[in-house]
C-alpha cells in the first residue's frame, strides 16, 4: 500500500471511529440538555446495549443479528427509562455533588454486573469475517459500511424527531428552562423519559457498531464516556449537532494521532485534545449554550 | 493475628487516602474521580527511588513532591471546569495515568509491576515486621488526621467551605475562589501520595493493576458514606469497609465462587454509593451545621 492510500485510510478509520463516537456524545449531551447533569452511567448504556445483543445471539436464544437487534436496544431503553426512576428522578431536586456520586455509583454496579453474568473477558459476536469493499485501495468492511449507513440514519432520525415533531419540541423547551417549559404546560415527564429513550438508544447502537467492528467488554463504557464527553466539550454542551462534529473530530483526532504517538496512548489523545480546549477557551462550558 | 495486623495496616492506609479525598470533595466540594492517580505517583516514585538505593526519607518526600505538583499541573486546567466536568477531567487523569505506567516500560516496567519494595527504614528505626509498620502507618494516619484538622479549622479551611456552599458570595468577599481550590487539591494529591507511599512499601510489590478506577471508587465510598466534610466520617468509613473488603478475602471459598467474587463486591459498592445517595447524602457521621442533602 502506498503511502498516500495509507494516510487515506487511517482518516477512514478515524472517520468510522468518529462517526460511533458521535452517537455516545449525542445521547451524552441530550441528557444534560434535558435534566442538567452529566449521566456517568451513560458509559453502562453503550455496554449494556452490546451484551444485550451478545445475549439474545447466544444461548438460549440464538437469534440472528438483524432479529436480535430490536429487542437488545429495547431492552437498552428500558435501562436508561429504569435508571432515571430508580436514581434520578429521586435525586432530580438535589444538589449536584449527590445526583454525580450515585451516577457514578449506578455505573460501578452496572459496570459489575455486566462482568459477574460474562465475566471480565473480551469477546466478540463471532460472526463470520466478510469480504471487505475495495475502492480507490481503500477496504471498508462489512460492519464499517453499517457503521456510515446506520449513523447517517440515526442523525437523520435525530433531526427529523427534534426540529420536526412536537415531541421534540418540548424536549427543545425543557433544555433552555425546565420550570417555564412545566407552567406552560408541556408534558415535561413524557419529554424526560423520551430522552432517556433516545440516549439509551443511540448509546447502544454506538455499542453494538463499536463491538461489531472489534470487541466487547465490559470495559468498554468507561474509556468511551470520556471520549464522548471530550467530543461534547468541543461542540460546546448541550449542542446536539456539537456532539456529533465533536465525536468526529475525536475519532479523526485519534487514528491520525497514532501516527505520531505511540498506539499505546491512543486513548489519551482525546484527553489532551480537552486540555487543550480548556486552556483556549477556558469558559467553554459556564452554562451558555451556543444553540 | 497477622490478619488483624495486614487488617489495621490496611485501614490506617485507606484512612489517610480518604482524609485527603475529604479535604477536596468534603470540603471544598471538588469532585475528583482519579484521586488514585496520585496515589499511584507517590507509591511509584518513593518505590522507584528506593529501588534505585535511594533512602526511604527521600523516596517519601519526593513521592509527596511529584504527588502534589501532579495535582498542582492537572488542577490549572481541569479547575477551570465547573462540578461534574471536573469530575470527567479528574477520571480522565487517572485512566491516562495507568496508561503512562503501563507503557513506560522503561522506567515502570509496565504490567510487570515492581517487585521487591524495601521495606522502609527512618531515623535508624526499621519498619519491616507488621507490628512496626502498623506503628508507622498508624503514625501517619494520626499525623494526617491531625495537620489537615488543623488546616480545615484554620481561617484557610473556613474559607475552603465558603467556596464550596457559595462561590459567588466567597468571590464577592474577596477570596479568590480558584486559587483556594488549587490549593485545596495540591493538599489533597500530597496526602493521597503519603498513601500510596504507604501502599508501596506495604505491599512490596506494585503494578498498574492495584491503581484503577475501583481503587477510586473504594476510597470515594469510604468517604460519601463515612460522611464527607466531617473528621471521622472518612475514618469510620475506612474501617466499615475496608473491614469488609479485607475478611471478604480471607474466606475460604471454593474457586469458581472467587471469580464472582470480585464484580459481585463491586456491585455491593455501587449499590452501596446509590443508597446512600439517595437515602441519607450526608453519611454516617453528619456534618455540624450542614443542611441535609449537602
């Protein structure tokens, strides 16, 4: 391979990469949008969402991939909707410091129980490996084309849902001002549990794109909380359409970095990216949204 | 006996990685989720040191040094983010800290680990039996106990809770509010490296592995239910649980149960994290004067 398709496709990569990180920082940034707080857990729902589908393609159910789909991101919107009953909406009128430390604590559990039902171990589908696409000495493999095809869709479902419907219109007036969104009579419960619904959701089909594509483990929601809550800081929070140019730029950040550092620090380079953010624009985040 | 001993060596240990989480999030209302990686600067820079022949005094004193000017270095950046990015900032830190030692083979050779930490030895006194390093890390805990009372009491300490309960009001009153919290968290990255100092020449052997995110969340548990913002709180707290944590281990349990065993003590702790949280926020020991829920 020559070195100009090399660079091509290491861009590719990181293109692919941030195309799931997208979807983690747009389930990330719409809770807080929504309730104004940063669900720690929301690293449980991406992994959750690939073990659910890791459960219904094994034993007993042994379902195919397309089959078992929609009940693993069912099942994945029921974890967000029971999160917020059992944790958050107690919690919805306390201060910051508690709602974060049992966010936290939710994560730990989950995290655990994910790792006592399979144990720590990486896993795949096990999915027979397909030929790959070819074009321009790029190779794209299956699961990378769903990757493309199922972000653009979910993007797509995700405007349609926000700034066509009403539904997403009362989310819209929950995000600038939860107690006038209330006394003008908005529906602000259904419009919370929607958007647990849509994070949980985009959560896990990022997990099940990401696990397609590699692995699964029950390490997995961790180390992309924080990638998708560097991508969040550089569309500034809150900021749907920041999330995903957000996750994007860290994606392409990331494989492109590797170039220069050593893979080992791939996953840090996220991490600098947000210092460097900080430093420049240090009151990126006081509470101004940019939308 | 030497159970008992490991056991109170154990908890003195933990009581001072939780009085100086405390200083930070009891006190200041810092939410720091990578409180571990200081605690692993000061065990590898004093176990580094010691190895190389260097005397435990200076392993000590340089593993506190390189512990606070790490939180000196990260709290800069990551102070000038508000409560819960803060706390993404700090967990990030921390991931990326155990990355550094594991691919630093170099220096830290890696997840080998570093085997063979001397046991320590200060003022011509040798600490290698459990009775005498119980002594030593009994010696520090209360000398811990004791400086950061003193800090939290002085006018210093008063000031730290101002700008917690009210930033705005502590501005208008003139303390500058971000310098107080540097400070707050350059105090408590030193104490977290006493711990870690501990730690290593405990142990005797330590590798990227004791240094993760559960580490964290254990010493986080220890404070939020021992009772932030209080003395005792994180002291009761690093008995309850590291009592529970320790004899969990000494149980004679068949093998195939000890692989549960780790994740389902885990899911104990996060639970225990949501429970408290939502049932009685303030901990066991309730702070003087705080309101509930705070």
């Amino acid at each position: 391979m020559d070195s100009i398709s090399y660079y091509l496709q290491t861009a590719l990569n990181g293109l692919l990469a941030g195309c799931i990180y997208a979807l983690f920082a747009m389930g990330l940034t719409l809770i807080y949008g929504v309730l104004n707080f940063v669900n720690f857990a929301h690293g449980e729902l991406i992994m959750w969402g690939a073990y659910f589908l890791f459960l219904f393609m094994g034993d007993p159910f042994g379902l195919p991939l397309y089959a078992a789909l929609l009940p693993a991101l069912a099942l994945t919107g029921c974890l967000g909707v029971a999160m917020d009953f059992s944790v958050f909406r107690p919690l919805r009128r306390a201060n910051r410091l508690t709602l974060l430390i049992a966010a936290m604590g939710l994560s730990v559990f989950l995290r655990n129980a994910a790792q006592f039902f399979w144990g720590a171990e990486v896993r795949t589908y096990g999915l027979e490996i397909t030929a790959g696409m070819r074009f321009l000495g790029l190779s794209l493999t299956a699961p990378q084309i769903a990757i493309i095809a199922v972000t653009i869709l979910c993007v797509t479902a995700v405007y349609l849902l926000f700034f066509r419907s009403r539904l997403g219109k009362s989310m819209r007036a929950l995000s600038d001002n939860l107690d006038l969104a209330r006394i003008s009579g908005i529906d602000t419960k259904r419009a919370i549990l929607a958007a647990w619904v849509i994070s949980a959701v985009l959560a896990a089909v990022g997990g099940i794109l990401l696990a397609l594509d590699t692995n699964l483990s029950p390490e997995m929601g961790v180390i992309n909380l924080i990638k998708a809550f560097a991508a969040t800081l550089i569309g500034g929070v809150g900021n749907l359409w920041g999330a995903l140019l957000g996750g994007l730029l860290i994606g392409l950040a990331e494989n492109l970095g590797v170039l220069f550092v050593s893979p080992g620090y791939k996953d840090a380079i996220a991490f600098v990216i947000m210092v460097i953010i900080l430093l420049a624009r240090p009151y990126v985040i006081t509470g101004e949204r940019s939308d | 006996m030497d159970l008992l001993l490991h056991l109170a060596i154990v908890i003195a240990i933990y009581a001072v990685f939780a009085l100086s989480l405390n200083v930070e999030i009891g006190y200041t209302g810092l939410f720091n989720f990578g409180h571990v990686a200081f605690f692993a600067i000061g065990a590898y820079t004093s176990a580094l040191l010691t190895l190389a022949g260097a005397p435990f005094g200076l392993g000590l004193a340089a593993g506190l040094a390189a512990a606070g000017l790490c939180g000196y270095l990260l709290s800069i950046p990551a102070l000038k983010l508000q409560g819960d990015y803060f706390g993404i900032a700090t967990l990030g830190f921390g991931e990326i800290l155990r990355m550094v030692v594991n691919n630093e083979v170099w220096l830290t050779k890696g997840p080998m680990g570093l085997p063979g930490i001397p046991r320590p030895e200060l003022f011509g006194l040798h600490f290698d039996t459990l009775p005498a390093y119980l002594a030593l890390s009994v010696g520090m805990a209360l000398a811990t106990f004791a400086v950061l009372a003193f800090i939290v009491l002085s006018p210093f300490g008063r000031a730290l809770k101002a700008v917690r309960d009210d930033e705005t009001a502590a501005e208008i009153l003139g303390k500058n509010a971000f310098r107080f919290k540097i400070k707050s968290f350059v105090i408590g990255s030193v104490f977290a490296g006493l711990a870690g100092v501990l730690w290593a020449h405990y142990a005797t052997f330590i590798s990227p592995g004791d240094f993760t995110l559960t580490e964290t969340i254990l010493v986080l548990l220890i404070v939020v239910m021992g009772g932030k913002g209080t003395f005792h709180g994180p002291v009761v707290g690093a008995v309850v649980l590291i009592f529970f944590q320790e004899s969990v281990r000494f149980l004679r349990l068949p093998p195939e149960w000890t692989r549960l065993l780790g994740p389902l003590q885990q899911m104990v702790f996060g639970l225990l994290l949501v429970v408290f949280m939502v049932f009685r926020p303030e901990g066991i020991v309730r702070e003087k004067g705080g309101r509930r829920g705070d």
